[in-house]
C-alpha cells in the first residue's frame, strides 16, 4: 500500500477548516490499472443494464417505456457498480474502507454540519453567478419535474438521492481517485476523477455542466480535508434530494 498523502506521518487528523489535511491513499491499486479497473467496472455495469433492458424488451413488452421500469433498471445498475467497486477494492490485499477512504469523520457531526452549510453558500454563489450571466438556473433540472410529480417519486428519490452519490462517490472519488493519487498526488487525481463523474451529467448545458464540475472539486475538498468519503457521500446525496424536493413542491418559472 502506499503511504499517506498530502500529511506527514506524525500529523494529526485534519479538521474541515483548522489542521493538516486529513487525506491519505491507502490502496494497492496504481494510477494505470486503477484507470481500467474503473472503466471495467462503469464498463460491466452499464453493459449488464444494457442486458437486462433487452431481455425485459422481450419478456415483457414495454416494460422499458414506463417509468417505474427504466427507475428500476437504473438503480440495478447502480447497486452492481457498487458491489463491483467494493470488489475492486478488495483485491490485491485491499481493505474496502481504507482504500475508499470510508473513515470515520474527524470532528463527528460538527463538521458534517460545517460541510452542509459550505455546500449551501457555495450551491448560492453558483445560482448567483448563473443569473448574474442570464442563465436560467432551472434549464437542466425542467426535465425531471415529472418524473419527480409523478405516482413514481419515491423509486426516483431513492435512485436519485441514494444510489446515484453512493455509486459515484465510491466509483469516482473513492476508487479512482485514491488509484490516482499514486501518481499525480490529490489534486491532479481529483481534477482527472471529476471529468468522467461531470461526463455522467452530459446532456445539460454548458454552465451546467460547468456547476457539476465545480461541486465535484468541492466534494473533493471535502474528501481531502476530512479524510473520509463519508462527508461528501452525504452531502451529494443531500444535494440530490433538495433539489427533488424543490422540483416536486416549487413551481419553476416557464424557460426562455
């Protein structure tokens, strides 16, 4: 395994605002075979999704065409790429919680707190800027209104506010990054991890995409000074589910 990063060996645990920073890469894997196993794993997910979406096509006419259905095949496909992150991580003599950095949080719940309320004033800042530009900020997330309206909102709050921060937190900034972080150190592992995770975001629009880009470099600082997954796992999941509850209860201005 390798030896910590980004701390000297005698530092302490770091907090979210005061000491060093807490991050260390503990897994066996490097950058180049972590890179493979990542996409094997993004890889094997969506091709057993893929599958499965054909083998309901035949069985079942028009499964795939309601909701319910393409929600269900989603989150399948989300719990696999977490059995097959926490596979990975577990091979070549790894330890599932080091290598994925799913530690205990320095400073408990004060710095969950902490770590919320940054990621308030920051989700603030950016709806500020995008209006300050013209931008209307509800143009990538129109289209989930019904989703989230409709009969089937718990099975998309549970897909969209649980699975999907799990699956990727653990893919991207747990997996990958700490394979990474061998080579480059943190930052430019982090900066590399955060492209395939904004790419999952493809179809919005540019400053969207440019948002998604920004929160993954504030989830990783939430990784790199905490030392734990656990922080920024909960607050993508409680981004997530803030913003279907606002889809689902505060009517968006009309686009254009």
């Amino acid at each position: 395994m390798t030896g910590s990063l980004e701390q000297g060996p005698d530092s302490g645990p770091g907090g979210l605002l005061r000491g060093p920073p807490a991050y260390r890469s503990a897994t066996p894997w490097r950058a180049g075979p972590g890179v493979l196993a990542t996409v094997a794993i993004v890889g094997v997910s969506l091709l057993v999704g893929l599958l499965l979406a054909r083998f309901l096509a035949v069985a079942s006419p028009g499964a795939l065409e309601t909701v319910p259905g393409r929600l269900r095949l989603l989150g399948l496909s989300q719990l696999l790429m977490v059995a097959l992150t926490l596979l990975a991580s577990a091979l070549l003599g790894g330890r599932s919680s080091e290598v994925l950095a799913l530690r205990a949080v320095p400073g408990g719940w004060r710095t969950y707190t902490i770590a919320l309320l940054g990621l308030m004033a920051l989700q603030l800042l950016l709806s500020a800027v995008q209006r300050g530009v013209g931008h209307d900020v509800g143009t990538d997330v129109r289209q989930f209104v019904d989703l989230v309206r409709g009969p089937d909102w718990p099975l998309a709050a549970a897909v969209v506010a649980i699975g999907a921060p799990l699956a990727e937190e653990l893919v991207f900034r747990g997996f990958l990054l700490s394979a990474l972080a061998t080579r480059l150190g943190f930052w430019g592992a982090a900066l590399l991890a955060n492209l395939p995770w904004t790419a999952l975001h493809w179809g919005y629009s540019t400053v969207g995409l440019v948002e998604v880009f920004i929160l993954g470099l504030f989830f990783s600082w939430l990784l790199w000074r905490t030392g734990s997954l656990r922080v920024p796992i909960l607050c993508h999941a409680i981004f997530n589910g803030l913003v279907l509850l606002e889809l689902r209860y505060v009517d968006l201005p009309a686009s254009g």
